[in-house]
C-alpha cells in the first residue's frame, strides 16, 4: 500500500527514470500487502496449531514467526487458486519437523494401521451416554492432549481449521485414505478416551 | 450401491459429518439415515463429538504480547524479505557484504540481547545488504529524497549537497523506517562502495542513543544528536569516514 504511493513523493521529472524499480516494487508491495492481507486473519489458527505441535509459548511464537518468514520468502510460488491456509499450514507443519523439538518428535514411529486401535473400538455404547459425557469440555481436553500426535494433527485440521481432506492430504503430505482413516481413528481414540470418564461420573 | 446401504461404518460416518463424500454416497445415507434411528443417532453424536473438538481444539490463543510482535513482523516483514527477488539490484551486496553478513550474523545471533536497539539497527542495516533491496527512494538528489518524507515522518531534517559530502561518498537512496516503534528515516549512502545506513529520529521521544555500542558484530555504529534530531549510523566503512558523513549531516542541520 504504501510503497505504492512511492511515485507521488517523487517530482514528475525523476519518474521516467525511477519508473521501472518502482513498478517492480509495486509489484513486489502488493505481493507483500496480499500476503499480509491472507495471512493476518490466519495469526491465531497458525498459533494455535503450533502450540499444538510445540507444546509451549515461546516455540510457538518462534515457530509461527518462521513460518510467516518463510512463506513470504516462497510467496512467489504460491499459485493464487490454491488453498493459502493449506499451503502456510504446510510451511508450518515442515518448520516444526526441521525444530529441535520437531526432529524429537517425528522420531515416535507412528503405525498407520495400529491394529490394537482398530479393534477395541466400538461405537456401540449407548449413542445417548455418548450425548451426555461430550459435554465434559475439560475430559474431552484431556482426551485430546492423549492422542496420538498424528491423529490429533489431522483431526484438529479438520475440526479446527475446517481444512478438506484433500488439503490436510497436502499439508501432512499423505494419501487422502489416510486422512480418512486417521480422522476416523482419532475420533473413536477420542471416544474411548472419555469412557473412563463417564465410569467415574455415573 | 443405491438402496442396499449397511448400518454406517466408522470411517463413512466420520467422512459423511465433515461432508467428504461424494454427493451420490452422502445422499444415499441421508436416505439411510431417514429409516435407520440408531445410525441418526451415531450422526449425531459424531457432530457433537466434532463441535466440541472444535471448541476444545482451539484453545491456544496467542498472548497479547506475541500477537502484537506477529502482526508488526506481518506489517514489516515485506521490506526485508519480499524484495529478495530483485536479482537485478545485485550491485547492492557484493559478495564482500554477503560474506561479511553471514559471518556476522552468526556471531550477533549468539550475542546476547545487551542493547536491542544496536541490533534493531544492525538487523536493518543487514537487510538493506542481504535483500539487495531497492530502497523506496532511488536517487542521489536530496531534492527528491527530503520532499518524498512530507507527510510521512513527524520532523523534518535537511540533506547536505551532494558537493558538501565527505569525499566518495554518495546518497543512494531513503526508506521509511521504524525503530522501537518510532519513525525514523533510513537514508543510504555508500562510502567507497561499502554501504552506510543512517537512520534519523526525533531527539525526544525517539529511541535514547545514548548507550549505543561504538561497534557491533564488526559494524561500526556512530551517533549524534542535534538540537531536534538523532543521527545514527551503521556501516562497515572505516570509522573516520562514517564520522567524516555524521558530521556533515550534524552540520546540515544547523541553519547556515
């Protein structure tokens, strides 16, 4: 926006020469001014997620200042009719795996198909007790910090961030049937999770 | 697979709430679902389950503080890193300077935060080198680049002739700038091809000069003040030569 304006300062007289740098800042200002614009309205999302990945304030804030670094300096590559919230979440999400704590992380071997997960689950306690104990916000907190990172990554892209499958196959680069599949088991985990918790309440 | 639709399995039921089937399917169970109440029900419980993962999910809002920090480095980022891409101003950093700028960013980075204000203006110096960036003002005339801050900086400073300049010395260009929070001009010179960054405030209310270290990471950083004005600047030309333009710039303030 600003930059913009950088003609009008300048007596008539020096345009002709300034003309092109000045074109090529306009340019690049309201490439700066787009990227400011999509990625404000972004901030608390992008800084939430973090806090998810990191687990701590100053990370996050450090991790979110990366990504928006970084993102401005790939702004190039972005192709305005893609998803610019699937693309900064991507730049985010290979930020934190390239951060000490990310390395730490990403060493957990995650089974896609963990067997045991897939088993035990059974929607079949009463769908009414499934009513009452959801509205225990603080047990269904608790459960979510127990997931098992990937799950809990790609359920709260799409509960959260209401991000399509076909994004959240982008940003955690997997198949979109392990989106799928992930999401599903996260939220039967999640049920199972809150099990125990309507034992004691009952 | 139109009317032969099973009780919903799991990974349906999931995909069929956040609405990720295809239309002919995610119609078919709505059917279903019109004649089978114990899958209703699944539905509705697995919507209040995501509800409340949404609620619960979104828990982690950025302090104050930080929000405020994100924002100005949103706002201010553009004039460091978006212009990397301007390969034709490659004059601007020679290779010396990038050499120096890597050099030294890794000694500043383990420096510890002794003056903020010393690495705020060497922060800026350096991306004036390392972007090869294009100021806003492109001109050795102070009669374009002292009328191009009207109306964008609260004081007013005058520009030496390019006559009265140190010897080899040449206005490049200026930016609007910020330090600690202030506006400040960044005007850019070049001693014998070394790049100088002279940042100027308001004396009061600008930032306090005071403290400022002589040197920082291998940059040199000299300052003055005049009756209104504070002067800064950052280069890694020999001392005497950035005294040598202070002065002058000290001097052009001063009603002749």
């Amino acid at each position: 926006m600003f930059r913009s304006e950088a003609l009008l300062g300048v007596p008539i007289q020096f345009r002709g020469s300034i003309q092109r740098e000045t074109l090529d800042n306009m340019v690049s200002a309201s490439r700066s001014a787009n990227f400011e614009q999509l990625a404000l309205p972004l901030l608390p999302s992008l800084y939430n997620h973090a806090f998810w990945l990191t687990r701590n304030h100053a990370e996050a804030e450090d991790l979110v200042q990366e990504t928006f670094s970084k993102a401005l300096r790939a702004f190039d590559s972005f192709q305005a009719d893609t998803n610019f919230k699937g693309w900064i979440f991507r730049i985010l999400r290979n930020t934190f795996f390239t951060s000490r704590s990310g390395i730490a992380a990403s060493r957990t071997v995650f089974l896609e198909d963990h067997p045991h997960a897939l088993d035990t689950t059974d929607t079949s306690p009463t769908p009414e007790d499934n009513l009452i104990r959801l509205d225990n916000q603080a047990a269904l907190q608790t459960a979510l910090e127990q997931l098992e990172p990937p799950l809990r990554e790609a359920l709260l892209l799409c509960d959260v961030e209401e991000v399509k499958y076909k994004d959240i196959a982008l940003i955690l680069d997997i198949p979109i049937g392990t989106v799928m599949s992930r999401i599903s088991r996260a939220r039967r985990a999640l049920r199972q999770l809150l099990q125990p918790q309507l034992g004691e309440s009952q | 697979m139109t009317q032969a639709i099973e009780h919903l399995n799991p990974d349906t039921l999931s995909a069929f709430i956040d609405g990720e089937l295809p239309d002919g399917e995610q119609e078919a169970i709505q059917q279903h679902l019109t004649g089978c109440p114990a899958c209703a029900l699944s539905v509705l419980s697995a919507t209040k389950l995501k509800a409340a993962t949404a609620r619960a999910g979104r828990r982690f809002a950025p302090p104050p503080e930080t929000l405020a920090r994100l924002t100005a480095q949103l706002h201010r980022e553009p004039r460091g890193n978006a212009r990397i891409h301007s390969i034709r101003r490659v004059a601007w950093a020679s290779l010396a300077a990038v050499m120096v700028l890597a050099v030294s960013l890794i000694g500043w980075r383990q420096l510890h935060e002794t003056n903020t204000l010393a690495a705020e203006l060497l922060d800026q110096h350096l991306a004036t080198l390392s972007s090869a960036a294009t100021p806003q003002v492109i001109s050795t005339d102070r009669h374009t680049v002292k009328p191009w801050f009207q109306g964008r900086l609260p004081f007013s400073f005058n520009l030496p002739d390019a006559k009265a300049l140190p010897p080899d010395t040449t206005l490049k260009g200026a930016d609007l700038t910020y330090l600690k929070g202030q506006p400040a001009a960044l005007l850019l010179f070049t001693i014998h091809k070394h790049e100088v960054s002279v940042f100027l405030t308001q004396r009061f209310g600008g930032p306090s000069i005071t403290a400022l270290p002589g040197t920082r990471s291998g940059f040199t950083i000299h300052s003055a003040t005049t009756q209104d004005l504070s002067i800064v600047a950052v280069s890694d030309v020999n001392p005497a030569d950035l005294d040598a333009l202070v002065a002058t710039l000290v001097q052009a303030q001063s009603p002749s």
